[in-house]
C-alpha cells in the first residue's frame, strides 16, 4: 500500500530556493508548493521528477508503478501543472501515458474529484498522489470519462482486468483501441497542455 506520510527530513531538493517574483502572493504560494514537494515521502513505486529543471517547480511529473491490481507492473506518467493560485486551487494533471481507465480519458484528462469539487486549500501535492494511486487500486467511476472502460467494468468485471493486465504488460486491443504496453511512455497526444 502507498505510505505518503510526512517524514522529518526533506527528501525532494527544495525547488523554490529564493522566488523572485514581485507579487508576494505568488511568493507565498510557491514557498507552500516547495513545502509540499519537500516533505513528499514517496515509495520506490512513485517517482517525482522536474522534466523542465527545478526553475520550473510549478511544472513536473509523477511516474507511478502499481504493485498490485490489474494495473501492477506499468508505469504511467502523469503531468501535473500547478497554479499561481495553489493552494486555493488544484493542480491540473494530465495522464502522459495511454492507459484503459474508467476515470482517465483518450486526451489524458483525469476524473478525480480531488482535482474539482473536493479540492479543499488544506490538501496538497500528497493527496493528490494518493488518489491516483487509489485510481490504479479501484478502477470504478459513476461518470466514466473512458465510457468504454466505465462499461466493460460494471458488465464483466474479470474480462476488464484480463484485456488491461494484457494491455499493461505487452500492449493490446481493446474494444477497437489499441493500448501500448505500459511503460511511462509519453504517448498521449493532445492541444491542450492541462
């Protein structure tokens, strides 16, 4: 099981060493993401990484190999791209690898309700995580964005997890979409950055 709690020490590098911004408010907000990502304690199944340098902290990526479920054995990259506003709002994440899940869509976009409505400034970068992991651990969702997922998982629960551990270990054709294998690739393509 995922273990996201808060350690002593920093473990990420302080991305934000002295923010240069002239607007205080985006200084306070970016001393409270160089909080967040400093005191991520993250399983050796979760890696945090800054693809554009540790310049660009409010950009980076979280790859994540499940150990269990349907899903175990892939790697899946997921952008996250954090706003002037965090905490008051949510990052936006993006999922950089194709994957069949109920609550992740063709473009990327994840259903998450963590990432919307549920949001609370009290949260941060750990809960987020977190809830993409449990994501991999209990592919469900009432609202599918994958409405191919979403079906196939409420009508035959095991054929699902057959056609997604086929998918995720060696790459496969489901309901007419063919998924690579899992492996953290970037292979999802879209306009839209968020």
């Amino acid at each position: 099981m995922l273990n996201l709690q808060m350690m002593a020490g920093p473990r990420v590098a302080s991305p934000v060493s002295s923010p240069r911004s002239p607007h205080s408010a985006k200084h306070g907000e970016l001393i409270r993401l160089a909080k967040d990502l400093s005191e991520l304690d993250l399983p050796p199944q979760v890696a945090l990484s800054f693809p554009h340098g540790m310049g660009h902290s409010q950009l980076f990526e979280v790859a994540m190999t499940p150990d269990e479920g349907c899903y175990a054995g892939g790697t899946f990259l997921f952008h996250f791209r954090v706003p002037d506003s965090y905490p008051a709002d949510p990052p936006r994440v993006r999922c950089l690898t194709q994957v069949f899940h109920p609550c992740i869509d063709d473009a990327g976009h994840v259903d998450m309700s963590l990432l919307g409505d549920d949001w609370r400034p009290d949260m941060g970068i750990k809960h987020i995580i977190y809830g993409l992991w449990r994501l991999f651990l209990l592919p469900e969702s009432e609202d599918s964005l994958n409405t191919a997922a979403g079906s196939l998982v409420h009508s035959d629960r095991s054929g699902f997890e057959r056609a997604v551990e086929e998918a995720v270990h060696s790459g496969a054709t489901i309901e007419g979409k063919y998924y690579e294998q899992a492996m953290g690739q970037r292979n999802v393509h879209s306009r839209n950055e968020d």
